[in-house]
C-alpha cells in the first residue's frame, strides 16, 4: 500500500522530463483503451465475494500494462501504484496510475472517463495527467502551471473565481459514493449550499473545475489513483484540493476541491 | 403548446427526406454551439421570478434561431415547436426543437448534452435527431431503424437483451428530476431493483440505451421538446420508451426507456 516518505528531491528538468513521459504514455495506454470501448465486452466482477459490483474490463488492465511497462523501460528505479496490479516498491518516487478512472462510465459507453497518472515523491503528486482518449483531450500540470490539449487546441487551464458558495456549481459522481449518515448530511448540507449539484464526472469533472466551469468537487471513498494525477492539475490551475478536514489529498478519502479559495474555506466549515 | 391531432399521412420518401434535412440541420446547429461551449458567456435566468434555475445561453438561443430558419426556408408549410422560441403552427407537421438539450451540462463544460430535432406528425414523432457537436457524433432514427455516424463510423444502433431488471444499468440525469414523495420514492425502487444506477447524461444516454450500452432509462418532468427526438431513435434501435404508466410518451412528463421489452415490463410494475 502506498503510503507517505521523506520526499525524493527532483530537479525541474527531470519534472519536465516526468510530465512529458507521462503525457506521452497516457496518450498509449488511452489509444489502447478505444479497441474496448463501446464494444460488447466481458465484464469481470472483482468484488464478487464482498457482494459489490466493480467492473473491470480487459480495457482497464491491458491500458496498465502499457503503462508499466512503459515506466519500468523508462524509469526501472521508480515505484509504481496501479489499480489494477498493486504496488511495485521503487527508489521512493512512485507512478501511481488509474488506467481507467470512471469504469462504469466507461462500460455505459458514456463520456466521462480518463486515464490517470501522476507521480509522488513521498509526500505530494508534483505532475498529473488526466487524458479522455475518445474526446483526444489531454489535462495535465505540475502543480505550479496546468495546461490542456486537444490537436492544435492548447491552452492554460486556470480555475475561476467564484465568491461564495451560492454561486458555486458543485459537482459529484454520484450520491452513492458517500457513507450513509454523517457523510451522506454533510454532502447534502454543501449541495444545499450551492447554486446547483451536477451527478455524474469522475474525473473529467476535475478537468472542467480546473478549466473554471466547476467550482467545487466534493466526492468520498477515493483511492490514491483516484486522485493524485488531478492534484497537480488543480494546484497548477490555481485551485485548492484537500481532504474534507483540510488536510493533505494523496491518500484519497473524502476530497474537496475548488476553484476559488474562499469558497474552500466555506465549503470545509460545512462539511465539518 | 403542442398538442395531439390527427396523424398526417408522410410518404416513405418525404420521410427520408425530413430525416435527411433533420440531421443536416442539426449539424449546422450543432457547429454554431461550439462557438459557445467552454467560453466564459453571460448567462441568463429564464426562471429567477420563480426562483429556479434554467440557464439559457447564446448558444442555445442562436441554434435554435438556425433551426427556425433553415425549416422556415425548406419547409414554411411546417409548424415548429421550440424550447426558446415556443410554438409557431403549421399543417400539422410540427418540427420539436431543444437546440441544447443539457444546457446545465453544457454550462459545466461536461460532455452529455446534445441537438435535438423532432418532426411529429400529430400523433408520434417520426424522425429524431441526436447530435453532440463536441464529439461530432450523431444519432437519428424513424422508429423503424436507428444510425449513428461519427466521422467515417457509420452502423445502425441496437439495444441489448438485459434478460431482467437485476441486471440493468439505470440512468438519470439526476435524482432532483423527481419529485419528492411518491415519484422518488417509485425511481428509489426502481434504482434498488437495478444492477447499478448512473447519473447523469441528459439525452446523451438515451443515445447510449440505443447503442446497448444502457438498459433503462427513468426521468421525469420531461417536456416534449426533451424526449421526441429520442423517441424514433430508441424505437428504430429495437427499445421500448413510454411514460410510467405506459402511455405515448410524446408530450414528456415521466418517461421509461428501455432496451429490453421483458424489463419495461418489470420497470412499469415497480414504477406504477
């Protein structure tokens, strides 16, 4: 299991060189996904004995398979956290992949999925790409600057100001992402809160908070993969990601992000 | 406002040729959308006096204005039923137009949203267009068959046999469609008999129920401009769509979609 370390120092060359890889093998592992997408494919169910329901499609696990071996020819010294096969320790800078984030989209043949990636140095994601294959959309950052491409479209991504709370869109994949009870109330409360609650986005929805037509995404139960390869697309659009009581996003959990600061503000004392 | 009359009689020809103009006109509309999509524009507030929230952008307003025109000039015997413009009469075929059908989608930069175009004869909607301009992909049907084309993808659309409701994928745009009391609590039981429920998708999943990639389909508080295009669309791919309790479905309200007939069966019983 992925947890935090001494943070592995890294020079802005070899970021560069990080993200661009990273850029790169997301743009592989998607193209591969296409061969599955909207077809009739069979859907394994890993989590038959608990009684859940977890799609995985032969999609999610051959797109991780580029991707590691990828990164082991690449950068056979780094670590590497994926979904789908586990965590493979390294020289304490990980690749923490979601080769496909948002399967039940994906297996609805629906829009909003992407191929996640990012790399953590022990304490903190510092570059991530969030890319839609079928769109041909790439969002990617370090943490300081944030950028989006599609063919010759490219652009900064940078988040919007928002004011206050009421006038935010809130989004969220879905209410069942949040425990019954306290979660559940607290989620409802903010939805109460704001102008308006969209369902449905995984990932993408960060995409669009980080482009500033979402102000806030507030969602629960996430992974490391879930989340780390949006935090440094956030951060460099200018937006804030936290866990629900403020603290550091990279275990996943219950996450909050939004564009503008002062509605992070008003958004934690609501949820907490 | 529309309303049912005697059916006009329509050659297989003129058919052809309705459906043909339909998906041309819903491309021109459909490109001058993107003009707004993902930029900063003014919204406005149809409903602030009655305190909801139904933004309404340039965009939607200008592909509509498109629409009218291109009918006007090919077909100015027609009638034309609009989301943004109302209802202009005609001989009895009246074209049923939501030039954004999602605009809250559309609004977050989200991907689930579409042009749709209608013609209905005084009785049912004959021809349906479906068309995301982002993607570029269209979905347009007679109620006898069913196509999607994206770029050089051309191939009919198909549901899927889903044998019972405990294997269905259910999908809403969200479960503020329903009102509170009797109508949500009928969708809760219809979401807890299902295989899994996604929120979500506007007419972007009645698009992917077509494709047989969703099972069923439940919303409520539909107009007519919301569900006749996706009428002859889901009908020509094999589904079955009603209202809740199983009447035509032409002028909204509550819709039931679904793939498999033996499951509409299931979901109208659960619904009722």
């Amino acid at each position: 299991m992925l947890g935090y370390s001494e943070a592995v120092a890294v020079t802005d060359e070899d970021r560069r060189a990080f993200l661009e890889f990273a850029v790169a093998i997301a743009g592989e592992a998607g193209e591969s996904t296409l061969g599955f997408f909207r077809q009739a494919v069979q859907v394994e169910n890993k989590l038959i004995d608990s009684g859940g329901f977890d799609p995985v499609t032969e999609a999610d696990r051959g797109a991780e398979r580029i991707i590691r071996k990828a990164i082991a020819a690449r950068f056979p010294e780094h670590g590497i956290c994926g979904e789908e096969y586990g965590l493979k320790e390294g020289n304490g800078l990980t690749w923490v992949v979601d080769p496909i984030d948002g399967t039940r989209a994906f297996m609805s043949g629906m829009l909003h999925w992407g191929v996640l990636l990012a790399l953590f140095d022990g304490q903190e994601p510092i570059i991530g790409v969030m890319h839609q294959p079928f769109t041909n959309e790439y969002f990617y950052g370090d943490g300081n600057v944030a950028k989006y491409r599609r063919g010759n479209v490219h652009h900064a991504l940078r988040v919007r100001a928002c004011g206050s709370l009421d006038a935010a869109v809130l989004a969220a994949t879905g209410p069942q992402l949040f425990a019954p009870g306290d979660q559940r109330a607290a989620f409802d409360r903010l939805s109460e809160s704001a102008l308006l609650t969209r369902f449905g986005g995984d990932c993408y929805l960060y995409g669009m908070l980080a482009m500033g037509f979402v102000d806030v995404a507030a969602e629960a139960g996430m992974n490391p993969y879930d989340i780390q390869a949006l935090v440094p697309i956030i951060r460099g659009a200018g937006g804030t990601v936290t866990t629900w009581t403020g603290s550091d996003p990279s275990m996943g959990g219950a996450i909050l992000a939004t564009g503008d600061p002062l509605v992070h503000k008003q958004a934690l004392e609501i949820l907490g």
